[in-house]
DNA sequence: AATTGAAATGCAACAGGATTGCAAATTTAC
DNA sequence: GTAAATTTGCAATCCTGTTGCATTTCAATT
C-alpha cells in the first residue's frame, strides 16, 4: 500500500485536511465497507456533514466507491490500487444478513450487461444477501 | 393476463378491500417499477402507512417484489405469474439515471453467484444504471 | 338483526439517514 | 498582511420508512 494517507490525497491533488486524514485513515484500516455513522462514532467528536462531505469528495476522485447494500444506509470501501471508477472495476459486494458487514468481492467482477435494445449502461449495483464465513 | 384485482387478491386468499384493489390496480397499470410516493400521488388523498402495509402485505404474498434502485425510496413492481419469489425468479433491474424510470430486466435472470468459501447466498438485488430506451 | 371478535384503516408521531444554508475558521494567493 | 477561496461546524430540514393506537369495517355467530 501506498504511503500515509496524506501523501495519498496529494497524489489525486486533494488537500490533505486533517479530517480527511482522520477519514481516510478509517476507512484504510477497514476491511469492510463502513457507513458514514460508522465513520463519524470511530472518530468521535466530529461533525456528520463534514464527514459527509469528505465523502464526496472521495468519491469524485475515486478514492473511495460508494455501496448500497439495501441496509438503508450507504457504505463506503477504498478502491483498489489502480482503480478508476470504470466498468473494469466494478466489483460485486457480499452483506452478511447475520452480522451485517459489507464486504467487497473484488474477484467478482461485473461484466458488461446484455441490456434491451437501446438501452445504454453506465454502472452497476450488485449486492449479494446471505451468510458469511464468519457467521456459521 | 388474470381478470380484476378483487379474483386475483381472492385467488391468494388475501381481502380484497377497496384499498387494496386500488393499489393492485395501479400496480397492474404501471409498466415500471413504482414507489410508495408515487402510488400515493397517483391515489389521492390516502394514508400512507395503510398504503406502506397494503405494499407489505403484497409482498409476503409473492404478488409484487420490491427493489432498491439506489434513489433512497424503495420500488414495487408486479411479479410474472407464476413467481415464487425465489431464486429462479429473481431478475436484474435498470435505472435510468435520465428519467428515473426503473425496469424489470425480466429476462436478465440472476444466475447463483460463485462466492468465496464459507459464503452462503440467500438473495440478491442487482441494479444496473444508465439511460433506457426513451431517454436517448 | 344484534353481538362479538378479528382484521383493516386513518391519524399522528417518530426514527434514521441524507443533505443544505450559512456563518465562522482556516488556508492560500497576492 | 490582506483579500479571496476553501473547509469546517452547527443547525435545520427533507424524505422515506415505520410504529402505536384508536376507530372503523367486516365476518362469523348467536
């Protein structure tokens, strides 16, 4: 992995806050994906739209990709190095109904969808429901 | 397809009240996906809630499946005759990003996902995003 | 037809998450 | 050092989903 989470927001040209710092650092050290309450009780003390907003900002430079996984709370997981934010990268994500964790499933990968005549596809959202290997 | 609303709740042993012969019938209507939102504005002045467990009931029922297109407000859509609601008849959906409309993807049928050792599949909701037919 | 019990409805209130406006603080550029 | 731009914190709000409770409706039974 790339250095501290400073360097890496210079990298993609973001001022590397001290809150982003904070934010990013969670979110590195997190192997599932984490929603945004989860972010704000890890900090402690901080200000939910700003950690919403550091959020955003995350997502326009690919840092991080948002997951719906139906919880009615978004989730949030690093990209992968490398990663642009394109068809290529789309990956499914697996939520444990028993614990509720997100987890990436970088390995399966989203193809291009046979979609009905003139329809056009610009990205995905797959969540797959069951049990994980922790919970049984 | 069946006859009126009132055989077809009858046929699934469900009351077929007025309520739930008018949400039936909107439902039957609509070629797309709808939300509680837009079932209520389509009805005038009725409660939500008896709408929101109306919706619940048609659910247990297998006679409409919901979807989490990622707006936030969840979507309804009639099931095909014959669904049982289970594996065999889950099915992709597209968003249109343009218009807002979601679509069953009926013949986009989700296959069982090869998952990592120890994961055990339930359910899936897969979304797929872009511009429909009508929008281009 | 009246009584009773169960189911359905309407109303109100609330919960949780996402999001915005605005002023204060911080940073950056000149 | 000052002005402009960015970021932050606070408060408020929106939207959707959901529940408690009293009332109404319906169905079965006497």
């Amino acid at each position: 992995m790339l250095g501290s989470a400073a360097e890496l927001l210079e990298q993609k040209n973001i001022k590397p806050t001290a809150m982003r710092q904070l934010v990013l650092d969670i979110l590195r050290n997190n192997p599932q994906a984490i929603s945004l309450l989860e972010i704000e009780q890890q900090l402690g003390h901080v200000d939910r739209s700003t950690v919403f907003r550091t959020l955003k900002t995350f997502q326009e430079n690919c840092i991080i990709h948002k997951i719906d996984d139906g919880t009615g709370a978004t989730k949030f997981a690093l990209c992968s190095e490398g990663c642009s934010c394109n068809l290529g990268d789309l990956h499914a994500h697996f939520y444990c109904t028993k614990c509720g964790q997100t987890t990436c499933l970088k390995d399966h990968l989203i193809e291009q969808p046979v979609l009905p005549e003139g329809f056009n596809f610009e990205s995905a959202n797959y969540v797959i429901k069951g049990i994980c290997a922790d919970c049984r």
